[in-house]
C-alpha cells in the first residue's frame, strides 16, 4: 500500500484550502480601498486580524487533538497536514493584516515571534519528512541486529583480501579499524561532517595508493576509480559500495584491534563500524 505523506494528504486538500484562503485574502485586500492607507485597524484588518488570531487558536488545538487517543474527529494525520497548510497561510493573512505597516513596536514584536513559529514549524516538517525515511534508508529492509551481522560476513571476507595489500594500504585499513568511532559530538551528528575520521581519511587516500600498485595486489584491491566515485563526505563508505567490505572489514578484526574504538556496544556485542551509518557520525580518538 503506497503511503501518502501529511503533505500529499488526501490529494492535498488542505493545500488547495490553503491556497484559496491566502487567495481570498489577497483579493479581498486588493479591493479594499481605506481612506487613509492599509493598516491593522482598518475594518479588513480587524477581520484578517480576527481570522489570524482564531488560525492560532486552532493551531495551538493540534497539540491537544494529537494527545486525543480516543478522539474520532478525522485522523491525526489530517489535522497535521490542515495544521501545516494553513498554518503556512496563516503568514499571508497576518501579513495582510498588518497592511506592511512595521515599526518598532510590539506588534512587529508579536509578528515577528510569529513567523519564528512558523519557521520552526517547516523546520518541523522537514525533520518530520527527512529522519523516519533516512532510518529507513540507513537500515533497509534489516534489522539493527541483522546489519550487524552481515556488516560483520562482510568484514571477514573482505579482511581476508586486504592481508594480502602493501603494508601502507594495510596501515590506512588498520587506522581505519582501531580509531574509527560512531558518535561524537552534537554537530557531527546533525552535520554528518568530521574531517578527522580515520575512515573518511581512508576513502580519501585509497585512490592514490591504490594507484600505484601493480601485479596480484592491484587486482586484489578495487580500482582507484571506483574507490574515488565513492568518496565524499561520508564517513566510510555505503555499505553497497565495491569497497565497502574493504573499509568494514578494516574497522572489524577483532576484540584485539578494536581496543581503541569507542564505538557503541552493539546489541549482538559485534563492534559497530561507521559502514552502519549513512551519515559520519564517527570521529578520531
Ligand atoms: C502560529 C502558528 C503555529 C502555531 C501556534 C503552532 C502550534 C503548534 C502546536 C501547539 C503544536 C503541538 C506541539 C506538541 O504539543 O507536540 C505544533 C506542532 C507542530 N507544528 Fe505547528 N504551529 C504553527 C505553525 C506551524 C506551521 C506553519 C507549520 C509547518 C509549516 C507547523 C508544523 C508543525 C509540526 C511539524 C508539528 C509537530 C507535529 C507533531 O509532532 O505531531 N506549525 N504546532
């Protein structure tokens, strides 16, 4: 069954009711004509202002229906997309209401606090729309147990092909193992930024040490072009990637090699690598 986001909720019915009410207030400020000039005061801006003020009230309602288990007035997900849409009008009918007329006083104060609310309330939906499909891009159809464990199969197969690499190559692997971790601080995390991973130093270099092998070790290693189309600002590479079993094998041999990562305790004691990750969230010890 294909799911409807709160955006595309019931073919974007409140969008459309959102359209037409910023529309009707569009209308209804150009037809207005105040003797003196547009402004809250004026009969439209008491009415806009009216309708501003009763939006809020209904806006702030969302947060006492959605804690309404046993409530049967439309769903939960029907009220965030109202609440999303015409709460995103809610700035045009304000903002009418206002008549452009800003200043220094505390009604610029409230309409400024105002579009702050706003603002959080897209950021809110960006969140909303972003984390639950990037968890589920970052674990598939696994389980967090489950990708431990092929993380690990991987790990093992690939430890194998990269004992037989130059010792530089086996050096960058073995940072790339022992001082990996995952987490770190509130802006790696957000960011999935962090210069300083081991791994992330891995992928960089791979291209060109891998370069410059020759005979059985350049076939053991993945090219140089593939490693390089795989780079970025990743903290180790994804887990599909040609050299992502290269890079988890590097950061899982073993309890003895691992003694310097802080990485979290996996559930099924396998030590986490940052191939789990979509994101860097690992940083240098
Ligand atoms: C002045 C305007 C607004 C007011 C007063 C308001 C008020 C609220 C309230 C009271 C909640 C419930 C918080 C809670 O108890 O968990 C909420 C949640 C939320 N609002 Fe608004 N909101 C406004 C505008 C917006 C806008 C314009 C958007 C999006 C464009 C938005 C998006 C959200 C989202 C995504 C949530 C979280 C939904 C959830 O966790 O269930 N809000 N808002």
């Amino acid at each position: 069954m294909k799911h409807y986001s709160i955006l595309e909720y019931a073919r974007f019915r409140w969008f459309k009711a959102a359209v037409v009410l910023s529309l009707l207030a569009a209308a209804a400020y150009l037809w207005h004509d105040p003797p003196l000039k547009p402004y809250g005061g004026t009969w439209l801006g008491y009415t806009l202002g009216t309708i501003g003020a009763l939006l809020i009230l209904w806006l702030l309602w969302y947060g006492v229906r959605k804690r309404r288990y046993r409530s049967t007035s439309g769903t939960v997900q029907g009220w965030l997309s109202a609440h999303v849409y015409l709460g995103t009008a809610l700035v045009v009918i304000v903002t009418l209401h206002t008549g452009f007329e800003l200043g220094a006083n505390v009604h610029t104060l409230a309409y400024i606090l105002m579009l702050l609310v706003v603002l959080s309330g897209m950021y809110g939906v960006f969140v909303y729309l972003r984390v639950p499909r990037a968890m589920t891009e970052n674990l598939g159809e696994d389980s967090l147990d489950a990708l431990i464990l092929r993380v690990g199969d991987l790990d093992r197969d690939m430890r194998a092909r990269a004992m037989g690499l130059p010792d530089d190559l086996l050096a960058l692997i073995d940072r790339s193992v022992s001082d990996t971790r995952l987490g770190g601080s509130f802006l790696r995390l957000v960011t999935g930024i962090d210069p300083g991973c081991p791994t992330a130093h891995a992928v960089r270099a791979w291209p060109g040490l891998a370069r410059k092998l020759t005979g059985a070790s350049a076939r053991l290693a993945p090219s140089a072009s593939s490693t390089a189309s795989n780079t970025g600002r990743r903290c180790g590479p994804r887990p599909s990637s040609p050299n992502a079993p290269l890079m988890a094998s590097a950061r899982a041999r073993g309890p003895s090699s691992t003694k310097n990562t802080s990485c979290s305790p996996s559930p099924t004691g396998a030590p986490m690598t940052s191939t789990m990750m979509p994101r860097s969230t690992c940083s240098s010890s």
